[in-house]
C-alpha cells in the first residue's frame, strides 16, 4: 500500500472508533465517507496496475500470468468431516451422504 492508502485506512478505523465510543451521526457520516474515500483509492490503484500490467504485455508476459494464477485460484472444496463413530472421512461421496443426511434432517417443509 502506498503512504496516502495507509494514512487513509487510519483515519477510517479512528472515524470508526469514535463512532463506536459516541453513537454520534457526525463521526458516523464521517467514518462512511473515509471509508469510501479509501474503497475508491484502493480500487483506482487496482486498476491502474492491471492498466500498466496490460500495457507492458509484450514485454513482461511472466507477471501478467503470475497475476492471472494468482487471480484464477480455485479454493479448495469442503474439509474432512467427522462420522457418527467419531473417525474423519476424506471421501467426496461419502461427504455429500453425511451432508445430505444432515440438511434433510435440518430442513422440513
């Protein structure tokens, strides 16, 4: 983050913290607009890297495909969980059984 973002993202959380301490509506106002001021600074500098990352395409193709990887992953699905005897199941099938079982007996009509 460049200085004016850091200082930005202080002055949010302190407008925030008043308002917490106050209930006040000013600081409140106030706390939404240093947060808006700094949602739309961070989402410029976004943009005016994936700019420059395209600009520089056919000179420097290794970091636009290090930042595409890195925008595409893919997150990993549902963890182990744990069976009625109380040993962990890694099995996809045997995951989607446990939490069918579970929603059908959580949800009715």
């Amino acid at each position: 983050m460049t200085r004016e973002a850091i200082t930005k993202h202080k002055k949010k959380q302190q407008a925030w913290k008043r308002y917490q301490l106050t209930g006040d509506r000013m600081y409140y106002i106030r706390a939404t607009t240093d947060k808006n001021e700094f949602t739309t600074l961070t989402r410029n500098w976004c943009r005016n890297f994936e700019w420059k990352l395209t600009g520089s395409l056919n000179d420097n193709t290794t970091d636009f495909w290090r930042y595409c990887k890195y925008k595409l992953k893919n997150k990993t699905g549902r963890g182990d969980i744990e069976k009625k005897d109380g040993s962990l199941t890694g099995d996809d099938h045997e995951k989607a059984k446990i939490l069918k079982k579970y929603f059908t007996s959580v949800l009715t009509k």
